[in-house]
C-alpha cells in the first residue's frame, strides 16, 4: 500500500506541472455506449498495425541505402544476410497493406452507419486525411524497393503530373528532383516515406483522438433516432452517463482481443508469403517488364488503362479532387437525420456501387496484362491453322498482321499481349467495314494507322482479319474482295492442298 501510494504522489505530482495523467486516465476511462462492441474494433486495429510500421521502419532504415545505384542490392543484403531480415520486411510490408484495409473498413463502417453527422464532422474529415496519407505512405513505401514496378509507377505518376496545365513541366521536376528519375527522385521519396508523411500521420492520429474523445464515440444507431442539432448531445450523454461502461476494460478488451488476432495474422502471413519485391532490377532499357503496382492500387492501374484517350487528361486530373472534396463534404452535405442503413438506402447502394467497382477493378488490374508484348512480332509465329487454305491475300494480310506489329497488343491462338482484345473471332464482331474503319481511324485505347498502312496493305490485313471467326475458320466473307469497290470483278481461288514448308516458312514470319 505504501508503494502505491507512492507511485500515486509520483503521477500527481507529474500531472501537476504538465496535465498528461489526467489526459491519459480521462482516455481510457471515459465511459463509452454499451452497443459500441465489435463493429468498432477496426480504428483501434489501424493504429496497431501503424505501430508495427513504425518500429519495423525504423529498424529498417538503419540498414536501408537510400541511393539509386544501392537500394536496390541493400533490400536484396537485408533479405539474404541479415538475421531475420527478410521477416523484419515482411511485417514492414504486409503490415501496411493491412494497416490500409483496416482504415478502409472503418470508414466504410462510419459510412454505413451515419457515424459522420453531427457533432462528428471534423472527426469525419480528420479521418478522410489520415486515410489519404495512409494511402500516400504505402505508395511511397513502393518507391522504395526502387524495382521495375518503382521506375516505371514514378513514369507514369510523372506523366500525370505533366498534363496540369501551364504548371505540369515544373511540377513534375519537383515530383522528381529533375528532368528524369534520378538519385534525386528517391531521395525525395525517402523523406516523404521516412519523415514527412509518418509525421504528418502522428498528427493527425492526435487530432483524430482529440475529435474522438470530445465528441465521444457514437453509439449502434437505431430506427427512430435521428441526429438533430438541437437534442443530439443532451439526449447522448444521457444514455451514455445512464448505460455506458468504462473504455478499460470494457471496451478495449475487445480491442485488445482483434488486435492480438490481427497481429498474429500477421505474422502468419509474412512467414508465409515472405517480403513484397524487389522486382526486376529498374532498367529503363527493358521493354520486358510489365510494371503492375501494389495490390491496394490495382483499381487505379485498371482505371487508367481502361480510360478513353480524349477524356484521360480530364479524368485524371479532375476526377479525384472532385471525389476527395465530395468525401470531406459528406457530413456537412448530410449533417443531421437518420443514420440505420435502413433508413439510408440511397447511401447503401452508393456504397455497394463504390465497393463492387473497386472489386471488379482491382480483379481487372490482377488478371490483365494491360502493357503489350513488345517483342511479339518477331517472336511470335502465327499459328498455321490461321493460314492454312488462305489466299494469297490473306496470306500477305497474315504477315502484315505480323510486321504491323498488331500482335504486341492482340493474341491470336492464345499468344501475344492482351491489352487490346484477342482477334480469334473478330470476324464476329465487326464487319468488313468496321474493320477497315478501326485500321485507319482507330478507336478506344487502340491508334489510328492510316498514316502507317497503305491502302493495299490495309486490305490484305481485313482480309485475312476476315477470316478469323473463331471456328474452323473459314472465311466469313467468301468473295469479300471481288465485292470492295474498285476492285478486279475476277474470283479468288484458294487454294485446296495443305501449306507446303515454303508457305509455312513465310506465315510464321
């Protein structure tokens, strides 16, 4: 008792001279509504594995080069000859990608349940903040395994910044320290990722407190209950002075339990699966790699591969200040009414819409291969059932097909890239015309190549296109040649007897 009663004179007398003790005993033992159970685990969960990051990062950074000639071999010395090196960043690693899910899904849950309105508003925007630079460290976090998919993610994120208007050239050298992606460029991106944004996340996670204890947490909403400015706060801390249960225990035992099951996911996971990357070594002279960022920016890759070319520039640059305005607008668009989601159906359907596109869009962004194959046209024959009993025609179409390059953005027989549609059936889909129309004038994310292929040229490629209807492909269009305008009224013999090896030869060039 004695030693207790030390220990008490001890904290009094430290709370007296700075006010810590009364802060921290107010946070864990303010009461808090008995209906606030396991929904409300996951803003705990986010700043546990931000915790993580924290101390993982800094043991890190003791061992990390961040230099652009030795960050790369500095990520693969920690994996292979440091003592549990290759662990420590895993958990750096997995650690973010969760500590991102964690933070989405409790947005989502304030979402859901209304929790925004009033008198929660700044908690509201302080949160769409956090979630923002969360968002921005695990990006940056990326930029340091200073892989292929680091280099050519910069590239494109450069690119974006140079299509701001009359800013976009100078922006985009404060982005990369220079011209081009240089030393300069990770060491910029290494004070972002080390300094600025966890300083910038430490701060905001006290605000986010702040917010929280004062507007106090918000309790299971009910049909019936309406926010209204007017009786909110009285009638909520009625209920809560009457039914609420201390934070500690109460509260954070259920924290404690999910936090504990989460961490040792965790560690499951990064035992399992090991390290993220490094990828291919950056080499801004390969044309092999296919740069794919992080799982989390999946939906992103597939938003900008799937963007028509004359409104990209648009989208990009408008779409996601209008979509961060509208977030951090939300409470101040909806201050007040009810908030079960039984009440809000327009807000459910919102969210199921912004959930399944996000779903199907990150699904895109793993299953396809949007960056062509660039050495396809010389490395990839086609197959000789495609021009078995072809005419001469179709024949040289085959082989334009081939020097046409066509084939690094569209597969025939399975092989080729994928960015562009496969042309095994296109004979289905478009007619003659539409063929020729989508050669020379382009369309979608595909070039015009009427510059680039003569009228013959353009003819000979339709022909054989013709052909491909996906069966035993025999030509969907018999005679279609004879029928073009202006050309010889005399038939097209094809020929009957099998390809010989010379006819081989010239179909897989």
């Amino acid at each position: 008792m004695k030693q207790e009663g030390n220990v008490r004179k001890s904290l009094d007398w430290v709370d007296d001279r700075t006010g810590l003790v009364s802060v921290a005993e107010h946070a864990m033992f303010h009461k808090v509504p008995r209906s606030a159970k396991w929904w409300y685990v996951f803003g705990s969960a986010t700043l546990m594995f931000f915790i993580v990051q924290l101390v993982t990062g800094i043991l890190l950074t003791t061992i990390y080069v961040p230099s652009a000639a030795e960050a790369y071999q500095s990520l693969i010395y920690i994996d292979q000859r440091v003592p549990m090196g290759w662990m420590l960043r895993a958990l750096h690693g997995w650690s973010s990608n969760a500590m991102c899910v964690m933070m989405l899904i409790h947005m989502t849950q304030v979402f859901l349940h209304g929790t925004y309105k009033f008198p929660r508003e700044l908690t509201w925007v302080a949160g769409v903040f956090l979630c923002l630079t969360t968002l921005g460290l695990a990006f940056t976090g990326q930029i340091m395994r200073w892989d292929a998919n680091a280099y050519w993610g910069l590239g494109i994120g450069a690119a974006i910044v140079d299509r701001v208007p009359f800013a976009g050239n100078w922006l985009r050298s404060v982005v990369l320290g220079g011209p081009d992606i240089s030393g300069a460029t990770l060491s910029r991106f290494f004070a972002l990722h080390v300094f600025i944004l966890p300083g910038t996340l430490i701060g905001l996670i006290g605000v986010h407190l702040i917010l929280v204890l004062k507007g106090g947490i918000s309790e299971m909403p009910k049909v019936g209950q309406p926010t209204e400015r007017e009786t909110y706060r009285e009638e909520y801390e009625k209920r809560v002075k009457k039914t609420g249960v201390p934070f500690f225990p109460d509260a954070a035992r259920r924290d404690m339990v999910f936090c504990g099951a989460a961490l040792i996911a965790l560690i499951g996971i990064a035992s399992w699966y090991g390290p993220i990357g490094p990828g291919p070594f950056p080499d801004p002279q390969s044309i092999e790699v296919a740069p794919r960022p992080d799982t989390l920016f999946l939906w992103l890759f597939a938003v900008l591969a799937l963007l028509p070319p004359q409104t990209e520039t648009f989208l990009i640059l408008v779409g996601p200040p209008v979509a961060i305005a509208l977030l951090a607008a939300l409470p101040f668009l909806s201050p007040t009414g009810e908030r079960a989601p039984s009440r809000r159906p327009l807000s459910v359907i919102i969210l199921c819409i912004i959930v399944t596109a996000l779903l199907v869009l990150t699904w895109l962004g793993i299953g396809s291969p949007w960056s062509p194959v660039m050495k396809a046209w010389t490395s990839i024959p086609t197959p000789i059932e495609y021009v078995r009993h072809r005419s001469p025609l179709e024949l040289q179409g085959a082989i334009q097909l081939q020097y046409a390059q066509c084939r690094n953005c569209h597969s025939i027989g399975g092989e080729g890239g994928k960015r562009g549609p496969a042309l095994d059936d296109v004979a289905t889909r478009l007619s003659w015309d539409q063929l020729v129309r989508q050669i020379q004038q382009g369309g979608g994310n595909m070039p015009a190549y009427g510059k680039n292929l003569s009228s013959a040229e353009t003819q000979a490629l339709v022909a054989f296109l013709s052909t491909l209807d996906g069966g035993d492909l025999p030509a969907t269009i018999p005679g279609a040649m004879e029928m073009q305008p202006g050309r010889d009224e005399s038939p097209t013999v094809e020929p009957t007897a099998p390809l010989d090896e010379a006819d081989a030869s010239v179909a897989s060039r």
